[in-house]
C-alpha cells in the first residue's frame, strides 16, 4: 500500500509547491477565511498550513489519509465544484514525507492529531488544537530519494511556492493568506471585500499596483463561455509569461492554449521578446471542460477549444482598440 502510494505521490506531488497547492486547496475546500502557508529550505525541510476552516473530527482524520478517500466526489465526474476530488494529495504525501494533521471542529472542545511517516500511521490522539487545521509536511521526498535529486534548489522552489500561492489567492481575493519562509517571497493579502473592488485590490496586491491601475478591463460572452479579464496595457509588459494568471471556474490553470491566445491577441502591438501581464477568469458550464486531465498539472481540455481561442483573442483585441492602441 505504502508502495502504491508512492508511485501515486509520483504524479501528485512533484516538488513542494504541489503540496502547498494540495493544502491550500483543502483549506479552501473547508470553507477557511485565513490560510497561513509557512515553509523553510524551499519546502523540503518544512511546508505548513493552517486554516481556520470546518476543521476534521477525530474519527474522521484516517479517513482523510486512506487513499481514495475523499468527503468532497459529486455523483457526476464532470460537475466538480470543489477543488479537491481525489482523495489522493494527503495519502500521497503521507507516503513520501512526515505529515501531521492536527485539526479541531470548529465548536469542538478539544482537537486530535495523526501522523503518517513514510506510509506508516500512527494516532489519532488527542491534542490541542485551535479550531480548523493545520498541516505539517517535513522532510518531503525523504522516503523516495530518487525524487529529492530533482529539486531545483531552495531559491527556486521557495519561488514556485509563492508562485502557487499567489495564483490560487487572486481566485480567492475575500481569503486572507499569509506566506513566510522565503526571504523575497513573503505575502502578506488581506481579505478584501466581495466583489469587483475586492478582485483589483488582490490583483493590486500580487501582480503590483502599477498593473492594477492601467490594466484594460476585458468582459465577454460567446455561446455560453465567459470571459472576465485584466490585461495590461503594452508600455506595462514583462519579459517572461509567468505574470499571466488564468482561472477556469475559479480555479488556476496553466494552460498553452490560453497562453496562445493572448499572444496572439497582443501579436500585433507587442514584440515577440515581451509579454502581457494578465489575469483572466473564463467560465463554462462544467460539463464543457475538462479540468481532470492530469491531477496535478492544471491543464484543461475545452470541449470546443476553438470557441475559447476566437473569445480571448476577439475580446482583448477589442479591449486594445477601444484603448486606442
Ligand atoms: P480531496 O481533497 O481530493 O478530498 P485530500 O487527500 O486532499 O483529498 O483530502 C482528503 C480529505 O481530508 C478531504 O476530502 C477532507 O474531507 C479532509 N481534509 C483535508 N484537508 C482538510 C482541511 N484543511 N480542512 C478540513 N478537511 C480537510
Ligand atoms: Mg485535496
């Protein structure tokens, strides 16, 4: 089992940040207002994560590590609305780290714990707790030394970490997060109202006031596909594509056809060496897009990819011009 579990966290769980991804999604999952993400040594040595969300009862937390488990699957694959449907990010984890899961049920007297190291359970027992959960992920890969080899190192794992961190908060602006650990890569995001004034304040907040306050406002609508999007502006642009955030129902993806979109969108009034900054909400019927393509790569299959495409591209070139540019 032990074993299954790692070949598992193989394709779960590839570098830190897809842990912090997994912990954070649940966070949310359980409904928290405030998600505390602390690392250290990139997230090798330490990832933890704290929510003041709905919290696990005791004789629910070995669930919460058996594989497949899951309290959140939907009768219908297609229809996920909630982050998480796996049942595989904490087993996997618990099979190539040291996890500890400490949670109390929000009203609850007292919290437990239970602590997987490299496959092997032990607890649940009583310990003290606030109300909601924390995770504590140490020595990741420890149990699959093959896989540590592949680290890029602290700087660039610490910078993935808040990467994720920051893609996942601007899903969320009405969340507050906190990420500490990283010497440049410290957030701290307040909540922000509900809202289109709370959206930019978030965006202000991660992709940088000067962005917030010249971006081009992009709304659209084709056959039932939405779009929502701030883009930049061309004086405003960057040399890299990783200040493009692109949310699919709310959550981040990272996807070569959107990514496609908007350079062709731009091609006419940007050099091939600059990029857009931009961050873009599109939102489908559920039944429309596939978003359990790989569980940990973010990628999407559209139904009618095309439709997506033609929608981007039509409505920032529409943005641009109406911009006079
Ligand atoms: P999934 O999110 O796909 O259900 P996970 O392995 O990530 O699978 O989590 C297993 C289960 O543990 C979840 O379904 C949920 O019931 C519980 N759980 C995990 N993290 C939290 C959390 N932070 N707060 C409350 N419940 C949690
Ligand atoms: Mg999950």
């Amino acid at each position: 089992d032990t074993m299954i579990n790692q070949i598992a966290a193989g394709e779960v769980i590839e570098r830190p940040a897809s842990v912090v991804k997994e912990l954070v999604e649940n966070a949310l999952d359980a409904g928290a207002g405030r998600i505390e993400v602390a690392t250290a040594g990139g997230g090798l040595n330490l990832i933890r994560v704290i929510d003041d969300g709905s919290g696990i009862a005791e004789d629910e937390l070995p669930l919460a590590v058996a594989r497949h488990c899951t309290s959140k699957l939907s009768n219908d694959i297609h229809d996920i609305r909630s982050l998480g449907f796996r049942g595989e990010a904490l087993p996997s984890i618990g099979a190539v780290a040291r996890l500890v899961i400490r949670s109390r049920v929000r009203g609850a007297g007292s919290g437990s714990e239970i602590r997987v190291d490299g496959g092997s359970l032990s607890g649940p027992q009583p310990a003290p707790a606030n109300p909601g959960t924390m995770v504590e992920v140490r020595d990741l890969f420890f149990a699959t030394p093959a896989r540590l080899k592949f680290m890029k190192g602290e700087r660039a794992e610490t910078s993935a970490v808040a990467d994720t961190v920051k893609r996942i908060a601007v899903a969320f602006p009405q969340v507050r997060f906190t990420l500490t650990g990283g010497e440049r890569t410290r957030l701290d995001l307040p909540a922000e109202a509900q809202g289109p004034d709370g959206m930019l304040g978030r965006l202000a907040r991660v992709l940088g006031s000067e962005f917030a306050e010249n971006a081009l406002a992009v709304e659209a609508e084709r056959e039932g596909v939405g779009l929502s999007a701030r883009i930049s502006i061309p004086s405003f642009t960057r040399a890299n594509a990783l200040h493009q955030y692109a949310y699919v129902n709310g959550r981040p993806v990272r996807d070569r056809q959107v990514a496609a979109a908007i350079r062709a969108a731009y091609a006419d009034v940007l050099p091939r060496d600059r990029h857009a900054v931009a961050a873009l909400f599109l939102t489908l019927d559920p039944a429309l897009v596939d978003v359990n393509v790989h569980p940990a790569k973010a990628d999407v299959r559209f139904r009618d990819p095309g439709l997506v495409r033609g929608l981007i591209i039509g409505a920032i070139r529409q943005s641009l011009a109406e911009a006079g540019i």
